[in-house]
C-alpha cells in the first residue's frame, strides 16, 4: 500500500523546489488549480503551466507536455484525473524528473508506486500549498 512521505520529508522537498510544473493549471480563477497556483507563486515558487491548447496562465508560457518545458523541473505538481496519472508519470520517468505531487482528491496508487520506484519522490491524495503553508512555513 502506498504511503506518503512524512512531514518532515515533504517540507524538506518543499524547500528545496524552485519551478513547479503544473500539469492541468487552469486558467479558470475560481479553480483549485489556479488559486493554488497562485498562492504558491507568493511564496516565491516560479509555476510553470503545463496545459494544452493555452498560451499563458498566471503571466507565465503554457507549455502541451512536461517534454516541452524549457526549464529545469524540481516538481511536477497535478491537478488532472486519476486516469491521467499514468501517462503524466510515463513522460516523468523518460525525462528523468525527480519528484511529483499529485494532488489532493487524486488516486492512482499503480502509478504512484512505479514512479516511486523509478527513484521519484511521490506525494499523492494531499494539497501542496496547504502542507506548505502549515508544515513548512
């Protein structure tokens, strides 16, 4: 069964991320993803939106793919269907990336555990800003 890292590891990984790519970041104001997204970039975490058919969101380029973005990844954070989740930790593994958060309310323990053990840093079914803002700030 999977299991997330504990608190202190998910802050440590927190503090040392500079660009979040945001796989499914919309640029709807009123969804979870880009409250979230929004916040995070307040805390001085450059968001890298990774979002199809979009040119920008948040002020910054919209990239189709993780394979598209044009800056180093430290996490891939996201905010799309269970069902998404295999293809997304595919293209995680063939570039080679090192950590993924998959987002609160979303479960593909399958997924989860062949990223873990492709050597990824996985944090599943839980809110990025939330722990950072009450666990590591």
């Amino acid at each position: 069964m999977f299991e997330n890292p504990d608190q202190a590891a998910r802050c440590a990984l927190l503090k040392g991320v500079k660009n979040i790519a945001v796989v499914g970041l919309s640029p709807d104001p009123g969804r979870p993803s880009y409250s979230i997204a929004v916040a995070m970039q307040k805390f001085g975490f450059n968001i890298v939106p990774v979002r199809p058919g979009v040119a920008e969101v948040l002020g910054a380029k919209a990239y189709a793919s993780l394979s598209d973005v044009e800056v180093p990844i430290d996490l891939v954070n996201v905010f799309r269907s269970a069902e998404f989740i295999d293809g997304i930790v595919d293209e995680c593994i063939a570039l080679k990336l090192k950590a993924l958060w998959i987002q609160e309310g979303i479960v593909n323990e399958p997924a989860a555990q062949r990223a873990r053990a492709a050597g990824m840093t996985v944090i599943m079914d839980r809110c990025v800003y939330r722990d950072y803002r009450k666990e590591c700030v």
